[in-house]
C-alpha cells in the first residue's frame, strides 16, 4: 500500500478535476456563462443521486416516524409573508453613485469598484455611497396574465416552508403524532449578491431539509439528537471526522425564534464552513402560519392534549454536501515512478462503483468476457466498460472518478475464468472467479469503508 | 380470483384518491392555495422517486451511449434568444375591457368572464375584447442586485436548452461520438395561462428529456426507434395497451424545424392526450446556437469528417406518467359483498412493495415478530409496518395505495414460522417460511406484470 502524504487540497484542484473529468461545468458557458452557476455533468449527476438517495434512505425509508413531502417551489406568496421572509429576507445594500454598482454594505471589504483598476469602494475618494438599505434574497416573478402587484409570486428559498404549510395535511392524512418528521428535497433560490466559491454559494442550490415536530417538554433531547444522528451520518460516510466540527452558535448569531442552532462545519479548502446547520426553531413557524393562515396548526391529542409542537430542523444542500466529499476525497500520490490523482470516494457515494476492463481490446475472446460481465453487472449498479488505451491510463481514469473497484479481464481469464479485481486505495490486486464477480461486489458495497488518509 | 369489472375512472375519483391517501396536496392550501400548483405528499414522493429512477436506469444505467446532466434552472437569458423562446414561446391573449380580465385568444370557448353570472366572452355583448396580442410564457425575474433590463432573466420552460448549450462540453468530456444522447432530468416552468386538469398542466412540472445527437442520414431511423423504445418502456412497466396510442403530427401541427412528430398518447378520463412527445428537430438547436453563440456545435471526426447533428428528442413530464399511472391502474370492485379501491400499478411503480401486519397487534409475540420481519425487509425496500386497526381495513388501506403485497403474522407463524402473503390484484393468499420473505420479495419485484384488467 502506497503511503498517502497530505497534499493540501485548493478550491482550484477540486475546480479543475470537476471540469476535466465532467463533474461540473461552469453553466451556459458558450454564453459567458451567468455568475455563481454551474451545470452538473454525468458524473456531478450520479454522485449527487447517491447523496440524495442516501439522505431519503436514511431519514425515510430507515425510520417509522418521517414522511416525504415535495412541495412546489412558487407558493402562495402569503406563505413568505407569514414566514418573514417579505419584510426580512434581506442583505444591506449600498450604491455607488460615482461607479453606479451595488455592494454589500457588511461586506464592503471583498467588493471591486467598477471604476478599473479595481478598487475597494470603501477606501477610495471615487465612490459615493449611499446609506444602506435592504435588498430582499428572494428571487421575484409574476405569475398569471395579469402583471401588477397582486401576480407578484417568489420562488423558494428556503422548502422549510412548504413542510410548514402542509403539516396539518400530514398530521391527518398520515396519522402520526409528535415526535414526526417531514422531509424534502428540491431547489431552492436566493438572489445572492456575493455569491461564490464554486458550489458552496450558488444562486440556486438542491436542499435536503427535514422538520422534526415535537412536543415543547422534548425539544432540546430532540436538538442534541439531531445534531449526533447529522455528524454520524457523514461519519459512517467516510468524512474524515477531522474534517468535521459542531459549531454551537452565540445566542447573538441565532435567529431570534431559535432556542439553539448549531452548524456541522466541514473544513473545505476556503476554512471551517457551515456544511448542515441544525436550528431548534421553537414554535415559531407553526405560530406565524397559524396567525396569518387562520388553520390551527397544532396537535390534539385523543385525550384532549393540546400544543403546539416544537420544530427541529436539521437543513443541508446536497451541492455543499458534494463539495465536501471532493475534497475529503481528494488525494495526490506518488506510486511507484507515477503520480496519480485519485477521488477516495465512500463505494456508496461514488458515482461509479466498478469498471470492467479487458487487458488487450483487439482480442476478441477477452472482449467479449469483459463485455458479457459489463452486461451482468449493470443490470444491477452504475458501472463502466472501457476498452480504449492503456490498461494504466484507464486505471488512471477510475481512479480521477472515484470508481473503488476495476475488474480486469486477461489472458489467465481465457485460462481459469478468473478476473483480478484492483483496489482504488490500497493498489491491492487479487484474483476472483468470473462467475463471483456480482457477488463479490454486492457485497463490497455493504462493507464499512475509512479512508486511508484518516491516520 | 374477483372478476375486475371495468368501472370509468373520472378525475374527480382519482383526485379524492390523491387527497385521500396522501399522494398530492393543492399547494399552500391554507393560504387559499394558488391556481393549478400541487404539493406531492408521502406516497406521491415515492412514486414519482420510482418513475424517474426507472428512466434514468433505462437511459443511463442500461446503455453505453447516453450521459446524464442536470443543468441550471435559470440561464444565460441569451440561451432563450437563440432558442426562440423570447420571441416565439407564447400564446395570443386578449383583453376585456368590461371584466378586466384575459383570455387566450385561441381558447375562448374555455374561459369564464370575470362577471357573475360567468359567461363566454366570445359570446356575450358586455364583452369588449382587444386585438389578440402575443403573451410569452417564460416566467420573468431578475438576477443580481441591479434591477434593469440587463438583469431580466427566466425561468427554464423547457430543460433542453441546457442540454444543447453543454453539447460541447459532453462532446469533448464524455468521449463520445454520435449517436449519443444526453439525459436530463429536473423542473421546468410555464406561466400558462390556462393550467388545469389536476396535475396534466401545471404551471411548473418536473421534466425527463434526453436529446440523442446523431449524424443527419441517421435521423429518421433514430426518431422511429426512439418512438418504438419510449411506447414499450410503458408496456413493460404495465399501462394497458388499450390506452396507448402513437399520433404523428401533421405537418401543419409541427414546429417548423421538425421534420416529424409523435405524440405517444394516453387515454386519460379527460381524453386522449399526450403523455410522451418524440420530435425529429433536425439541426435546428445546434445551428441556433453556433449563430448566436460563436462556438461551433458540430461533430468532427478522426477523419476530419464534420457535421452538424440531428437531434431526436424524448420528452415527457413525470406528473403526466404519474397521472397515467394512477388512471390506469385505479380500479373499484365488489369483492364478496364488500367493495374495494384498489391500484393496480405496476410492483416497480408503486410507492410501497409490501406491508407487514401483525394479525392480532397486541399480541406480543406477533407483534415481535412482524417487527422484527419489517426491520429486516426496510433495509432492501420501502416496506411498511401496519398494526392500527382491523385486518380488513389495514388491507384495504394498502389497496389504495397500491401496495402489491401483505404478509400477515397470524397465529400459524407462531407454530410453523410461515406467514400469509396476499396478493394485490389476485387475493390470493400462500403460505411461506418467514425466513424466505426477503429473497421471495427481491424475486417477485423482477416478474413481470400485466394488469388483471389489460383483458
């Protein structure tokens, strides 16, 4: 096993190897593209799959107590009124009046002015500010033929509020009582004006959020619970858990509905950043939606009991999720006289799981082997077949994606139907039945995966 | 085995279901909710996860020749130029001078004036109506924190311009020649002015395209074959023969770039409609957008060969297949002297694969044991565990829902560890070892299925 050194992972590395390889693209890129926008390309799609259906696994499918939900993206706009997003969702702006561009005026610091060469607008006697005002993150539409104010429509950005909105469809329709959850996943959309740092700030982004309902007397166990079963899930994902840190935020910092909110920090390229933030909410947003909407939305008990639950809400995007496996995964090494690139990838996170690989393509009896086990294999995961190059260019490919296992087919196959089946991280290579390949790997990926670098 | 008497299935019956059973929700419903905008519940959510993921598999997973993308909701707006969305994606609107209201120009005969009682427009003297003017159906917003013409950008109302747009990128990235496609799935949005029959047009809707680039003497092959592939890949997964049905465009009907046309059709209650669109668009997209663009989208090869593709497209909408589903699989029946609710969707489709129920809940043992079969089962497949209620009306609930099968834990399972699994569609109930549940599940969900009432 080669010895894996610490290579510092930039933001400019992870940039690339996504572009090189067709993770992410820079978006409508033939058109100069739109800022702070990206495209995901085959790869960028199918580890983001496993991501999403990882999460709904295990807050759904593994649990009794939590329902899906997926709600649309332009609701009523009443919703973000009750919600305080209308009058409260907003950045300070101000205006230059000499460059005649916007900045953020608590972020005056990172701003260029217009006015090349670029300055910052704060300390140079060209710019004019005005007094700062707020500017609303919601993006703005009209919906319906008509174009006056009563059109006026939002899109999401936040799915919290659709839960919100339709817990006392839940509540009936699927007979739960607190403790219950709702989760959801889809877009959401915030008109960032500093948006940046490729996918960890975008204009629209994929979130995971689940709204955990409990009785007011449980809240707190159910915040501590959350924050434990959040930080575990990367854990057993293969996050090296040096990587990660709880960050209690200062009762300054929290909204002021929320009793308590802590953020999983991730230790991306850019420094410690808020990777999921877990918010113990209070009563706040069944109370508002209940005073604007003029449903109770409350729970009663068969015996009377009346309350309004308590709201746990543990809420991620599946972008900074991404993002986070890249670089925990990243690695350069040496092997032998050759560096390579490799992603350590968690089997289940990567989007490729095995690729096949017959030694030498112009032979026809190891083609057709690897291609009958390329057929058998796919039927049941996502795997590749790749016939084009040298053997060790190829390995050089799976490795940059991430694929944990390359099966190859060689002339000891024609001879004893065995294959040799390659470790991404160890190099390790043995010798397996053809006929136990499925198996084999079935298997693999039920198998608990550290990585190397862990130490 | 009952007999399956054919009973017209109405929207009005499969709307109830949806509310009834938790599938779809009106969307913020408790702010009055907002016209044609529907919230997927639990088992809707499920469902549609199936739908999409069966596409995907088909498209990506089981073929060599097509890659996934998922591309941003709001683009570059001059991707819409080149398109001939701004200019051209629109309907004729006309105004009433005495209501105030608007109408489509081309649907009068749907409209209701704005005055009580409600009459035609077309047909009454109190309306006075403009000349019919073009209305774009793109939904409007701005980006960034300048609020000018030169932050107007859109809502995607269609996901295969971000294909087209990224065909250079796959081209290069992905290593492919044509024929290949690109497959995508996600949201698009539509200001429709006249949205409506539940979830067959609504104002946003979750797209699953894939554009198949092939070289120009190929194109009528491809459009054929893809044609043939999409209708079967709905026989497969069970729709009745008899409500499906291929309609090639008139001439007159198609966009002036397509050289063919087909709507795969499907007969919901509200007539023969189109589920699933195949378009022959020739070079159409690719030239657009190197016209626009400067950046060639052609295909050169080794040889220096050079072409502008063709492109054959697939498109449908996973609310529309849903809404088939349930239509085709909603059925009522007398089954002795009871009567039940049943969806006969296909296993692979329906939302939950089985249920397991303790005959008797509050006997411990039971109970243990159908616990106990439950965890072991939710870890391969979204099962449920149902112990509220009488036998019969647990069964029942689970018809409504679709749930293909039920294994009761009765008091035999206490004596020889078999237990009961009912079927369906059938009622047929067998016994089988406890200990062969999950192996008898994984098989039965790779059967094939027919509906009982394809006759």
């Amino acid at each position: 096993m080669p010895e894996a050194a610490e290579t510092p992972v930039t933001m400019d590395k992870i940039v690339s190897l996504c572009r090189r390889r067709g993770f992410v693209f820079p978006s409508s890129e033939i058109y100069g593209g739109l800022g702070s926008t990206y495209d995901y390309g085959h790869y960028g799609v199918l580890t983001k799959a496993n991501i999403r259906s990882l999460w709904l696994r295990s807050m759904v499918q593994e649990r009794d107590d939590i329902v899906a939900l997926d709600s649309a993206v332009i609701l009523n706009p009443r919703v973000w009124e009750a919600s305080g997003h209308v009058s409260g969702f907003s950045d300070p702006l101000v205006d230059c009046r000499t460059c005649k561009l916007r900045f953020r005026a608590d972020k005056l610091e990172d701003a260029s002015c217009g006015r090349k060469p670029s300055r910052h607008p704060g300390e140079t006697p060209d710019c004019d500010l005005t007094e700062p005002r707020q500017f609303n993150l919601m993006f703005k539409t009209q919906v319906g033929a008509m174009e006056d104010a009563s059109s006026v429509a939002y899109l999401r950005p936040e799915t919290a509020q659709g839960i919100f909105v339709n817990f006392k469809n839940v509540l009936q329709l699927a007979r739960r009582k607190p403790p219950f959850g709702i989760a959801q996943v889809g877009k959401s959309f915030r008109n960032e004006i500093t948006p940046g740092n490729f996918l960890f700030r975008m204009r629209e982004f994929e979130q995971m959020e689940m709204e955990f309902f409990v009785p007011p007397d449980q809240a707190e166990r159910w915040y501590r619970y959350w924050i434990e079963e959040r930080l575990n899930w990367y854990l057993d994902l293969g996050l090296r858990e040096s990587n990660l840190r709880v960050r209690e935020h200062t009762p300054e910092e929290r909204s002021h509905y929320s009793s308590g909110t802590s953020d999983i920090e991730y230790r991306y390229p850019i420094g410690w950043q808020e990777l999921e933030g877990v918010a113990n909410r209070g009563d706040f947003d069944l109370t508002q939606h209940t005073l604007h909407s003029g449903t109770k939305l409350e729970y009663v008990g068969p015996d009377g009991e009346r309350y309004t639950p308590h709201v746990i809400e543990p809420a991620v995007s599946i972008d900074r999720i991404l993002l986070a496996f890249l670089c925990d995964g990243y690695d350069e090494e040496v092997v032998g006289e050759r560096e390579r690139t490799v992603l350590r990838l968690h089997p289940k996170i990567a989007p490729v799981k095995a690729a096949v690989l017959p030694l030498i393509p112009r032979n026809e009896e190891m083609a057709s082997r690897a291609r009958n086990l390329f057929e058998e294999l796919r039927r049941h995961h996502v795997v590749e077949h790749d016939d084009s190059g040298q053997i060790g260019r190829r390995y050089r490919r799976q490795d940059e994606i991430g694929t944990p296992w390359a099966f190859t087919i060689d002339e000891q196959t024609l001879e004893d139907d065995t294959v040799t089946v390659r470790d991404r991280d160890t190099l390790a290579q043995e010798r397996l039945p053809i006929s136990g390949v499925r198996a084999w790997l079935d298997e693999a990926l039920e198998r608990p995966w550290r990585s190397p670098k862990a130490g």
